[in-house]
C-alpha cells in the first residue's frame, strides 16, 4: 500500500512499446520469456531513485494503438499480460506502479495514410468525433491543423464516455497503484479557438475519472493516486482547455505532473509550485531525455554531453523547489536509430538524478534553447528566447543554472552555435552585466570561459550583440542556441 502524498525522487515513464517484437529489435533487445521482457528496461530502474515505474497503456484502443502491425511477443501473449507481469515485477521490489494512458495520440496524422490506418479504429468508425476533416491531411505540414485530423475532440460528449469506459475498464483490469492522464501526448482536445469556453467540459471529464477511480480504490480496500500530466505553464494548459486549478481547487488530483519536457528553462515551474503549494499537491516536471538527442549527437558527439544535459535540467529542477522528477522517453537513447547508447551510460543518471547532494561537482550542460525545440506542440510550450538575430544594441537572454551557478569549483564554458555573419564584425556578450572577454569562433560556434564569480545560481541575465547593422547586412548573424558547460575535472 502506498501512500498518496508519498514523496517520490524519480517517476519513470516507461512506453512500453518493448512488448512488441519490431520495437524490440530496435532496440537490440533479446526478449523470450517474461523475465528478459522485465530485464530490457524495467530491472535497470530496481535499487535506484526510481520510487514509481508508470506503464504506458496506450492511446486509449483496445488493443493499445488497434495493435496494427504490432506483434506481442509470443511469451507475453497479450498487452494485457505484458502490464501485469512489470506490475508484479515492480511490486516485488516494493516500486509503486501506474498505468498512464495518452488522452489524445496523434502520431497517426503523420503515420498514417488515411483514417482506416488510423491507431483507434473508433475515428474510422466516427470521423464526426474528431477535430478536423480526414482531408487536413494534406495541408502544410507546418500547420497545426494538418494534424488534427486525427485528434479526438472532447468537445463531443460521446468522445469522453468513451474515454472514461476506457480509465475504468484498464484501471479495473491491472493491479496498478495508480492512474495517470497524459495530456502531453498530444496538446490538442478541443476545437481551435474554444478551448478555454471548454475547459468545463474536461473539469468535468477529470472529475468522473476521480469518481471511478476511488471506486475501484474503495473495493481493493487501498488508496488510489490519480495524476495528470499537463504542459509548461497554468496559463498555456488553460489556453488548451485544461483548467488546471479548478482540478486543483475541487481535491480531483492527488499528483501534478508539468511539462512537455522538450523546453525544460522556460517551463514555469514557479508557477506550478505554488498552485501545488496552495492546494497541498506535488508538482513533478518533466525531464524528456529525448530533448537532448541532438545535444550529445549532433553538437558534442560525446556520451557524456547527454548525461550532463539531464543532470542539468533536475539540478536546474531541484534549485527550483520541485518535489521530485518525471523522467520521460530515457529508453528511447537505446534505440539503434538513436545510437545506440550502452546500457550502462544510459541508466547512470537513475543513480543521480534523484538526489540533489550527489549532483553537487558532476559536470553538467544547461542551454537557452531555440523555439524548434518545442517541435510541432509549441502551442503546449512558453515562448522561447531564440533564435535572434544580432545588431548593435544587447539582446538579453535568459539563462537559468542550478546550484553550479554559486560553486567556486565549477568551470564555465559558454557555446554559442550561429549561422551568417562576417569574421570582422566582433561579437561581445555580457553576464549579469559583466563584459565578458571576446569569444573565439570555429566555424558556427563562439566560444568563451566564464570569469570566476560571475554566474550565480538560478537566473541569469546573458547579453549579446555585434558591431553590426542587421538591416544593412546583407547575411546577418542569428544565434540559434547557447550551451553551459559546468566542469569540474572532466571535458563536454
């Protein structure tokens, strides 16, 4: 039995898309009894800071994602099984576990080619149930409404019983401690432009869901956690329709899960505390490792770039006061398409991240990132600080660290990745309005070291400009991201 208001060090969210056999080869997994499935991506979790595994259900179909083309591995037998055997794996080492169920998937809209290859068949079956017309497919791809064709509309009351059915039917089939709604995955619920005059519509949803489950809790004699994971500020979740704080003010959730994980320094966790604060729930940001796939592929070709990265964003979290972390898509670096990345280097961080003491003087790698971070559910994100473009007056950027910021033994290199410009038109940057010395620049990248005592923990005030005209430059210089690195004896 656990209990509710329990703090957990790390939550991990495990996809669970290892049970099927294409997946698993993907990922050089070798499964062929229940415990090589266990030991592909659960037991690495067991004796770390993981507290809670939450086991990904699905979509909402039945079976999960209408299980087109998805093979179970024959010793599983069936998705049904294959939750039951993490759930009595986990127990076993006294892990709470939750199924998680995605509100409303889409990665059909750029999977698919029509709506019978959808992954639940229920918008085949009911095109009249979804958010746009089966021809949005082919506008630009730029535009949100090309994918919203695939997305359910909880305008509808039809759309939400069918969820509901579907909590209480999953929830009531597995031994789970737990329950979480992912609004994440993705962003959209509601026709665009009446999300907020919906947003009753969902309170509502959330407070049958709460109902359902604390029925199934009451005949197992036990306490039921009811999450939800929203996006990256109060503000943004209500623009798209989740009133977060009515949930909040009603008692409807007992564990708050924030952020889409893609833009971890604009995330308004400050925000999301205190509501926490204000009505006694937990806040837990989302720390989604695949953000940093491109940081230790394709800017520092370097392994330890992605650790840091992820040390930097919980240390940047704990700083902050958050009760714990969401560890999101950590598996997905094992994947051959990805990496791979080795077993070891991969799991290290579940050994670190969830206790902010032994982060102190291990190297790590902040960022001010740019707005294609965020991917296409930027809508679900705050507004990011770049790209800009530079000219003679200082543009301010915000840059938050952790506690590194305060530590004499850190070493600060700051790297800049740019695009045009010219080798004759310097560039200079200050900190915390310090000047700092001129950087040195190889090809796209400017580089400098940080002067001892100028970076302080939390927020950080970086300028930055160029000894040019960006309207009479013909190629002017645009910064599209800028890189943190703390060190303390080793190299990015």
């Amino acid at each position: 039995m656990f209990d509710k208001h329990r703090q957990r060090r790390v939550i991990y969210n495990d996809d669970a898309d290892q049970r099927y056999a294409q997946f698993s080869a993907s990922y050089g997994y070798d499964i062929t009894d229940e415990q090589s499935f266990i030991n592909a991506r659960t037991t690495p979790t067991f004796n770390t800071h993981v507290d809670t595994y939450v086991w990904c259900v699905g979509n909402g179909a039945d079976p999960p994602w209408g299980a087109v083309g998805h093979s179970i591995h024959p010793c599983l037998g069936s998705n049904e099984r294959a939750a039951d055997v993490i759930v009595a794996a986990c127990h076993a080492q006294g892990m709470e576990v939750w199924g998680s169920l995605r509100m409303n998937d889409i990665h059909d809209s750029f999977m698919a080619a029509s709506l019978a290859e959808t992954s639940e068949p229920i918008k085949a079956e009911h095109p009249e149930y979804l958010l746009a017309p089966e021809r949005n497919r082919d506008l630009p791809r730029e535009l949100i409404e090309q994918h919203l064709w695939s997305a359910l509309n909880f305008a509808r009351p039809e759309v939400r019983r069918y969820r509901l059915d579907y909590i209480e039917r999953n929830a009531a089939a597995h031994d789970f401690d737990g329950y979480e709604l992912d609004f994440t995955r993705f962003v959209w619920c509601f026709p665009p432009g009446q999300e907020r005059e919906c947003a009753p519509l969902m309170t509502d949803l959330i407070s049958q869901a709460r109902a359902r489950l604390n029925a199934i809790g009451a005949r197992r004699q036990r306490p039921y956690t009811f999450a939800v994971h929203v996006l990256d500020s109060p503000e943004v979740s209500l623009n798209l329709g989740l009133d977060v704080e009515a949930w909040l003010q009603e008692g409807l959730i007992d564990v708050l899960v924030v952020g889409l994980g893609y833009m971890p320094y604009v995330l308004r966790l400050d925000e999301w505390l205190a509501l926490g604060r204000r009505y006694g729930v937990p806040v837990y940001p989302s720390v989604n490792t695949n953000t940093y796939t491109g940081w230790w592929k394709e800017h520092f070709q370097s392994v330890a770039a992605f650790q840091e990265a992820v040390r930097a964003s919980s240390a940047h979290f704990w700083q902050q006061g958050a009760d714990g972390l969401y560890l999101f898509n950590l598996f997905c670096q094992e994947d051959r398409r990805l990496g791979p990345m080795s077993a070891d280097d991969l799991y290290r961080p579940l050994n670190e991240i969830g206790d902010p003491s032994l982060l102190v003087g291990l190297d790590k790698l902040y960022a001010i990132q740019p707005t294609a971070d965020s991917g296409f559910c930027q809508q679900g994100s705050e507004a990011a600080p770049l790209p800009i473009v530079l000219d003679q007056v200082e543009r301010k950027l915000p840059l938050h660290v952790g506690p590194d910021g305060g530590d004499p033994h850190a070493r600060w290199t700051l790297h800049i990745l740019t695009t045009g410009g010219s080798d004759i038109a310097p560039v200079w940057l200050r900190l915390n309005h310090t000047l700092l010395p001129e950087p040195t620049r190889e090809g796209q990248w400017y580089r400098l070291s940080v002067p001892p005592d100028v970076l302080r923990p939390g927020a950080n005030q970086l300028t930055i400009w160029c000894q040019a005209d960006a309207t009479a430059t013909a190629d002017p210089l645009i910064v599209h991201r800028v890189f943190a690195a703390a060190e303390y004896g080793g190299a990015v």
